[in-house]
C-alpha cells in the first residue's frame, strides 16, 4: 500500500518507519525542511531505540522517502495518516489547528477512494470536522478512520511491531475492510469500532494509567502516616488478578508528553459537556500538587533547601528517551534554585536547561561529577546507569541525604556508607 503519514514527530517517524518495513511504500511528510533533510540521511530528531537503523534501512531498500511537498506524494496514496501534533489550549481543550491546517493541505490532491485517518490524539467528533474540511476542496470519494496509538516512548519501536492491540475505527466498511488488511502484518489483535470509540479509547487507557500513578502515591502518602511500607503493599495487592503488580508507580507523579496533556484534555472534555463532577480534574490537580508538596517536606527532612548544594540525576520523564516533556526534573530544578539552592543534573541521554537563573544550574556529563561534594542526591529516574551506580564511593564525611524518588534502592545499600535515605511511602 501507498501510504502518507503527515507529521514526522515521534509518533509519524515511529509509524512510517514500521510500516515501510513491511513492504509499504511510505512517505513521511513534514513542512519542517531542516528535519526533512536530516531525515533523509537517517538521522532522527529525537533518541528512540532502534529508530534510526530502520530509517536507514527502509530508504536504502526503497520502501521509504520523506518530502515537504504534498503534491508530490498525497495524490498517489491510498492511505493518508495524520500525525501532528495537538498541543493544549490554555482551556486546557485539545488545540486541533495543525490537524485542521494539514486536512486542508491534502485535501485538493486526494485520488479516488483514499483514506484519511487520524493518528494523532484527538477528542470524539474531530473526524465530522474533517470530513467537512476536506468536502470544500474536492468532489472525489474518500473514506475516513481513527488509527490511535499507544506507543511508549523508549519502546515505540518495539510497541509498534508488536502491539497488545490494533484499533481501527471507522464508520464505512470499505475503509475498516483496507485498514484491517494493512494491519494483518502486526500480528496482533484487531479490534473494530466506530471512529468516536477509539478516540474515547486511547484517552481512558491513558487516563486510567495516570490514575493507577495517582492512586498508589497516594497509598504511598498513608504509609508515611502509619509505618506501611509501599512496595509490600504493592506486592500484597498484586497476587489479586482483578488489580495485578504492575504498573505501581510510588514517585513524583506521572510526566512525558502524553499523560499530562490527554488528562487534562479529558477533564477539559468533561467540563465541556456538562459533567463537571469528574475524576479526571481531581487527577489532575493531584499531580500537579505531587512535587511541590513533595519538595516542601523534604525541605523539612533536609534542614532547608537554602545555600543547599544539590544533585539531580534523571533529567528525562522515563529511562529509554530523551524527552524532557513535563519531567519532574523540569519542576524540580527550578523549584531548588527558587529555594536558594546550586543545582548540577545528569542524564544519559537529555539534556534540559531552565528557563532563568541558570547561573545556579549545571548538567554534568558522570554521575559522579554531579554529586561532587553535595549536600542531597535526588534520583528521580530510573536509568540503568543510575541505579547500578556506588553511591558509596562518593560519600563524603559530612552530613548528605539521599532521595530515591522511584523507590529503586535497597535502603540499607544506601543508609551503610552513611547516607539519609528518604524514600517514597517507605519509613
């Protein structure tokens, strides 16, 4: 199959990459011609395992090209794929302009019977917007679908080759028809349904995930309280097959580019509709407290954060990117210096700077350059590196503390040298 996919963005590059190895013709459109050029010599805007030997791969065999030119590559393809971005509104609603603005791009070079479907996260009803945009610059047949992703950032490769599910929904059968052939080489369950369901879909598997983070800490918050111990909690609740082990996230609260943004535009949904009583705004209040009240204990446990010299190891949401989107580097950081503290960061892969006061931050580029003679270590995400790394070789005569903010530490590991470990719901 000919396909297009609109948007060369982690999802669009990911997607474009996968289905042109499994023999489609592929072309990644983006009006970006800087990215557009580095594309075409296989080198990917962003880290993502395994992402860039498949770009070079697949345009070395043919099978994938990339271009800024519609004109060049919509009127030749059967399946359009959408896959820009949409950021939110300050209302917090889904902001659907690049979704619109690139429907009335392909719209006057549409063939006949193309499909043109959604990848991108948009709320039930974005698809009858669609159609009406694309009515006004052509009189050809066409088809529309939701395709909605779940991709893990870190893994997407792997996701996309071997989903848990396929979601195809549309309201015509010939577009559920071709779009089920397609995904026949996935090899994984596919399930159909009208467009309006899979948009509900992709938000509720999001929401439910952020629910599950937002509901263990605060679990976590009552261990501290009581003498619990969070992680035998977790396991003790885990052997139940209605709630399973995993997913229990104890730590600052749910970050990345997706969580944060699909709650809050489902809370923004909600309240749009009437139903003002609605978990998600209370999800997404939690989390946005989660840090600061975090912070402002430690502040307590650590003796002030003032002329405090502090270490912050995991600059990226999750281990496996480099995506600092919403990481709880990104408050953590300029909450210290807001307090009076030096800060040094490190991470393998990310690189991040805050926007003012810099002179009070550094990223290092070791582990052990960044808790040179520091006060408090926080360690916030869980890469490799981090966790394997011997703190008790750093440790130094005077008083340090020690925050495991993933839970990722034995305690007596950390307590021997001498080090305050504070963890989460853990006394």
């Amino acid at each position: 199959m000919k396909i297009t996919f609109i948007g060369t963005g982690f999802v669009g590059l990911v997607s474009a990459a996968v289905y042109a190895s499994f023999g489609n013709q592929v072309t990644g459109l983006d009006i970006d011609e800087d990215k557009i050029k580095k594309l075409k010599k296989g080198k990917a805007p962003f880290y993502e395992p395994d992402l860039e030997e498949m770009l070079k791969n697949q345009q070395k065999k043919g099978n994938l090209n990339f271009t800024t030119d519609y004109e060049s590559c919509i009127p030749e393809s059967e399946l359009i794929v959408i896959a820009v971005g949409t950021p939110s509104k300050e209302n917090n609603e889904a902001d659907l302009r690049y979704v619109y603005t690139a429907t009335e791009a392909l719209a006057p070079h549409l063939k006949q019977e193309a499909i043109v479907a959604i990848k991108s996260t948009v709320p039930p009803g974005t698809l009858d917007y669609v159609e009406k945009i694309i009515k006004k610059h052509t009189d050809v047949e066409f088809y529309t679908a939701s395709l909605p992703e779940f991709l893990r950032e870190g893994s997407a490769v792997a996701d996309t080759l071997n989903p848990d599910r396929v979601l195809i929904g549309a309201n015509n059968q010939v577009a559920i028809d071709k779009l089920e052939q397609l995904s026949k080489s996935l090899k994984a369950p596919i399930v159909k349904m009208t467009a309006e369901s899979a948009q509900m879909a992709k938000y509720s598997a999001n929401a439910y995930l952020a629910t599950r983070i937002t509901f263990i800490n605060q679990i976590a918050n009552l261990c501290e309280q009581n003498g619990a111990d969070i992680n035998e909690v977790i396991e003790g609740i885990g052997y139940d097959k209605r709630i399973g082990d995993h997913y229990w996230y104890p730590g600052f609260g749910y970050g990345g580019s997706c969580f944060p943004k699909d709650v809050k535009e489902l809370a923004a949904y909600s309240l749009k509709v009437g139903q003002d009583s609605n978990l998600m705004v209370t999800i997404n209040k939690l989390n946005k407290q989660r840090i600061p009240k975090l912070m402002s204990k430690y502040r307590y446990q650590v003796g002030c954060w003032k002329k405090k010299k502090v270490a912050v190891l995991g600059l990226a949401f999750k281990p496996g990117t480099d995506d600092t989107r919403q990481s709880p580097a990104t408050k953590v950081i300029p909450w210290l210096i807001d307090q009076g503290s030096e800060v040094t960061g490190y991470d393998p892969m990310a690189t991040w700077q805050p926007d003012e006061k810099a002179g009070q931050y550094q990223q290092t580029d070791s582990i052990r350059s960044a808790v040179k003679n520091v006060d408090v270590i926080i360690c916030l995400i869980e890469w490799p590196q981090i966790i394997k790394f011997d703190f008790a070789k750093t440790k130094l005569e005077k008083e340090q503390y020690f925050i495991d903010a993933r839970n990722q530490f034995e305690p007596d590991t950390i307590k021997q040298p001498g080090y305050k470990y504070i963890a989460i719901g853990r006394n």
